[in-house]
C-alpha cells in the first residue's frame, strides 16, 4: 500500500484561495495587524500560511510577497529566524500554561532582532488555560513594536471572546472527503474501499487518513487497520446480542478501551461512523462509510428499530461532551455501553 512511507508535502494551502488572496493584500499594503486567528480542521495549512505570511511581512525583495531565496525567507523556511517566535503543547501535556506565555512575553520585550516584522505564533491557542488567555489578551491590548500574533485554533469557542474580538479571523475550509479519497488512491495506491472509509472516517483530516491505513503510523505501535475491525466487530456484537449478554460485552468493551486514553478520540471517530451509517443503512446503502461491513448492516436492520439509531448517535455526543468537561473516562464510557445495551435501570454518573 505504501502508507507507511512519510508523507510528501500536501499543499493544503491550494484549497484555501480566499484566505491567501486577502493575506497577500495585507502583505503589499504593509497594513499588518496585531493579532490574526487562523481557525478551523487540522491539516488544512493553517502553520504552513503562518509561515508564508511572516515570510511576506519580512522578505527582502520588492516584489511585495515572499520571494523564498532572500536570506529572510531562508531563514523564516529553516526555522532559525531569531524574530519567528513559536509556542506550541508540551509533549505529554494538554493545556499551554501562562508560565510559557510570560517566557514568551520576557522574549518580545525588546525590539525585534532584525525582523521588519516579529511574529509570536501560538499553536493550539484554544488548549491555552484561562491564565494564559489573559496574558495574551494582555499582549494584544498593548503590543509590542513590530510584532503580530497568530493564533491557530480548532475550536475558538475555547478562547476569551475579547481575545477573539482582537483577532483578524480567517476561517479555513477543510478538505472534502473526495479530495483526500483521490489523494490516497493517487499517491498511495490504496484501493478505492479503503480510501473511502479512511478519508470518511478521518473528518477532512488526510493526516489521520494515512495513520488508520498506515500500521503503527502514529508510532504507538497502533495497527488502526486491524484495530478498526476489531472495534466495529466488537461494537455490532454488543449491538446485537440480548439485553444480559450485551451489558456484560459492552462493559468489558468499556474497561478495554478505558486503558488507552490517547486512542479514545480516534475510537470514537470510527464507532460514530459505524452509527451513521445505521442510521442511512435502509435508505441510502450505497453511501455508507463501512462498505465492508455491508452484510452487519443488513443483520442489525433487520433485529433493531431504527429510532435506536437516532437514540445512540444522541449518546455518542453526549457522551463526547462528558469528556470534553474532563468526566472519568471509565465511568463515560461505561453510561455509554449501557445505553447501546438498552440498560433500562439507573446509569452510573460521576
């Protein structure tokens, strides 16, 4: 299949036409602001544009863009610019904390090196802590001289609505299922089944389309291949079993998944598709995600009442919205297997 080779470089930046049409104007008019906000899915170039518009703002030619040979440009492109200042999560940490934001703010207290223009960009800006946001808020109040922020973010309902409100914002569009299906078939050579499931399953995101086609992709020793039919294989027997045996399945299943944290948001990504398609199954077959579990479909939709569908698709966001608000993993996924189980007694809540 060849997935498992690196990625060749995905110019994501090709989908976003509007977005670079309105930076390039900024950059040739020389009206720079202090702070923009890059928002929306990953992998749909918003660090790669921040780069091309830093490279812009500073390049030492006259053409008004980024020529990419200047010593600037080079610089800016080798990351070893003293004026192109990054803080991004820790490694094994989920929030960015106001300690790397004060090292930051003692960093652009002086005047840039040698930049026309200092960027600070802030990945995962919606991951920063309410301490944090406010020393930002704080810097985008009184900015230092030549220096603009950007701020990436997935989700800006997890920023300070003054913060936002300081921001240019630039919504960027993520990319449709059928250029990511194409892409994999392309320069992959994954057949056109299994393109399918992955760019449908991955939520616009070609990054995690390659780690559930790639074994141990994601260098956690993760075979998404073998682990997605194990958990749809898993979830249709919990589904179909009677009420005793699928309570028992779905907690064991529970416990199982409860042991790997960091896979839980990539599990739930492939069990909400398995969902969705059940609830399209009778109407629209031929659109379902999980083409290979063709005949599981038919089975369930012969045994179980379509309103159930509807019923757990409202469980899995809720269920979703549990662990956002930091809730036991255990005990959310335990409710959650309960109602697939059609557990009619009292759910167990944190």
């Amino acid at each position: 299949m060849g997935v498992d080779q690196a990625m060749p470089d995905f110019d994501q930046m090709q989908y976003q036409d509007k977005i670079l049409l309105e930076l390039s104007h900024i950059i040739k008019t020389k009206k720079i602001p202090n702070a923009l906000l890059f928002f929306g899915n990953e992998n749909t170039g918003r660090k790669k544009t921040a780069f091309y518009f830093a490279k812009g703002c500073n390049c030492l030619s006259q053409t008004g863009l980024a020529c990419d040979t200047c010593k600037s440009c080079r610089k800016i492109d080798a990351k070893s610019h003293p004026d192109i200042l990054i803080i991004e999560l820790k490694k094994e940490k989920k929030i960015i904390s106001i300690s790397q934001i004060r090292e930051m703010g003692v960093a652009i207290s002086s005047k840039p090196n040698e930049a026309k223009f200092r960027m600070v960009l802030i990945s995962n800006a919606d991951l920063m802590n309410i301490q944090a946001q406010n020393a930002v808020l704080k810097m985008l109040e009184e900015p230092p001289e030549k220096t603009f922020f950007i701020l990436l973010a997935n989700k800006i309902s997890r920023l300070l609505p003054t913060i936002i409100s300081r921001c240019r914002k630039f919504r960027f569009n993520p990319l449709t299922d059928t250029v990511i299906e194409q892409y994999l078939i392309k320069n992959f050579k994954v057949n056109k089944e299994l393109a399918h499931i992955a760019s449908k399953t991955a939520d616009s995101n070609l990054e995690k389309a390659l780690m559930y086609l790639d074994p141990d992709s994601d260098g956690k020793g993760i075979n998404w291949i073998k682990r997605r039919q194990w958990l749809l294989k898993t979830f249709a027997d919990i589904i179909q079993a009677d009420n005793n045996n699928s309570v028992s399945k779905g907690l064991m299943f529970s416990q199982k998944l409860s042991l790997n944290p960091d896979l839980i948001d990539d599990t739930m990504a492939i069990l909400k598709t398995f969902l969705r398609d059940l609830m399209i199954f009778k109407h629209h077959s031929k659109k379902i995600v999980n083409l290979d579990f063709f005949d599981t479909f038919t089975d369930i939709s012969q045994k179980v009442p379509s309103n159930k569908f509807s019923e757990w698709i409202k469980a899995v966001f809720e269920m979703e919205k549990r662990l956002e608000s930091n809730c036991t993993l255990r005990l959310t996924l335990d409710n959650f297997f309960l109602k697939i189980a059609g557990c009619k007694g009292k759910l167990i809540y944190d």
